[in-house]
C-alpha cells in the first residue's frame, strides 16, 4: 500500500492526465451516471475513483463506496475555472428615504458683509425753540439815574441804551416801543431799598402775571416774563404798582463805591 502511495505521488500527473484522458467517458460518467441530475452533478465538489495500477484503469465510484480487491481509491476536487462576469442586471427601485442625520456643529462666524445701501432719508425733526429775531437792553445808574423816588403808580427810568438789533426802541426815559406784533421775552433787576413789587406793564395796563416783589432784605427786586403784543407799536413799563403802600427808592452804590446797574432787557422771539 505504501509502495502505491508513494507511485500515486510521483506519477500524480500522469495520474491527473489519465483522469482528463477519461474525462470524455468517465468524468462524464461520474458526473452523469448513476441516474444523477445534471443539476446534482453540478453540486459536486470532489470525484471519487477506483484505480487498478497494472492495468492503468480507474472507474468513478461514490464517496462511500469501497474499491474492489485489487484496485486503489483515490479522489480529486472538480472545481472548474470562474467563469466570465455574467451581464449587469437592471438597477433596482429606489430605497426608502432614510431618517434625517443630526444636526452638525455650528460653523464659525463669516466675514463682514459689504455695506448695504443708503436708507431713505427720515421724517423732518420737530420745530426747535424759537431763536431770537431781534433784541435791546436799556439800563440807568444809580447815581445819577432814578436819584427821586419811584412813586406809587410810576415807572422807573431806564434812560441809557445799551447793545439792541431790531426794532425795539424807547419812546422816552422809562416807556419802550415794541414795534412787531409777537412773543417778548422780558427780564429786569432794580436794586431797592424798601420792601416792595415791581410789574411790567403793556399800552398802560399792569400784566398781573410779572408782579415780583421781596418783603425783607436788600437784594434787587428781580423778574423775567413772556409778553404777547397783538398790536403794533406797543408800550412796555416797568412799574411800582399801584394800591402799594409806598414809593420805592433805587438804592444808590448798593453794596460798594461804585453805582450800581438797574437793567431792562427785551427780546423778540417771534
């Protein structure tokens, strides 16, 4: 046994050329015979056979069937070559949407875009405050100025000028001229030396809202108001009014050597 062993190993290829030799009959026999389907033949993965040495014959037996006295068993794979890539078949349906992925990082910031363009231009702002169309100042010095009292029911003089743009003029020593109709803008400062008021007066009637007064101390007797003129050419005082209990004295050099201002200043705004 061991002697045909070692023949099988060194004649394995005129072994494998006797089995193509009878491949036409005997492979096809083993593969067909035996009443086998084509389709089972074709399932086979190994061939088994009984070889008789001396006489250089082999017959396809099954896988456990045993050789007849005088012969060898022996078995090879039938494994074929691959065969040539068949057709590409259609492509098949689309599948099914699947589930939407979760969201990814925040990316980092672009740059600047280029300036957009120019807007429309806004809603006209609100009127501002009333500037001044024209304007005088008119003062006196004490001394010489206002050296009498100031009666009750007198004006006080004013009889100097000082800077004016406009048309508001003096008519005399203490009556000023506003010629414009519109809104002024008053403010006067006496020094005096009683306790007392002083009102502003429009074409000879006291403007009951100017009255200012102090009832104790030295300081000047100060106010600023608004006055309406509806008529052109009015006359403005400044007044001690009347129905008061005393004439007022404008106190000379108040407070030092030197005499002291009493001022009227008047302001058109419109």
């Amino acid at each position: 046994m061991l002697k045909f062993l070692g023949y099988l190993r060194r004649h394995a290829v005129a072994v494998l050329a006797l089995a193509l030799l009878m491949g036409g009959s005997g492979v096809a026999y083993a593969v067909a015979g035996h009443g086998q389907s084509a389709s089972v033949a074709q399932k086979v993965t190994r061939l088994y056979a009984c070889v008789k040495v001396d006489t250089r014959s082999m017959t396809r037996i099954g896988a456990l069937k045993r050789c007849p006295k005088g012969y060898y068993k022996i078995s090879w794979s039938v494994t074929g070559p691959a065969g040539a890539p068949g057709a590409q078949g259609p492509a098949g349906a689309d599948g099914a949407t699947g589930p939407a992925g979760a969201n990814g990082a925040v990316g980092a910031q672009g740059p600047a875009g280029p300036p957009g363009p120019v807007g429309a231009a806004g809603a006209n702002g609100a009127d501002g405050a009333d500037a001044i169309s024209e304007f005088a100042e008119f003062f006196a010095l004490a001394p010489p100025d206002n050296a009498a009292t100031v009666a009750l029911g007198a004006d006080v003089s004013f009889p100097q000028d000082g800077p004016s743009v406009g048309s508001i003029v003096r008519t005399g020593p203490s009556t000023f001229n506003l010629a414009q109709i519109g809104t002024y803008r008053v403010s006067f400062s006496v020094p005096i030396s009683e306790a007392g008021q002083l009102v502003l007066t429009l074409n000879g009637v006291d403007l009951a809202y100017t009255v200012v007064g102090r009832a104790t101390g030295t300081t000047p007797i100060s106010g600023t108001a608004y006055v309406e003129s509806t008529t052109v050419n009015s006359i403005l005082t400044v007044r001690n009014p009347a129905g008061n209990s005393t004439a007022l004295t404008v106190t000379p050099l108040a407070g030092g050597s030197h005499p002291v201002a009493s001022t009227l200043t008047i302001e058109r705004l419109s």
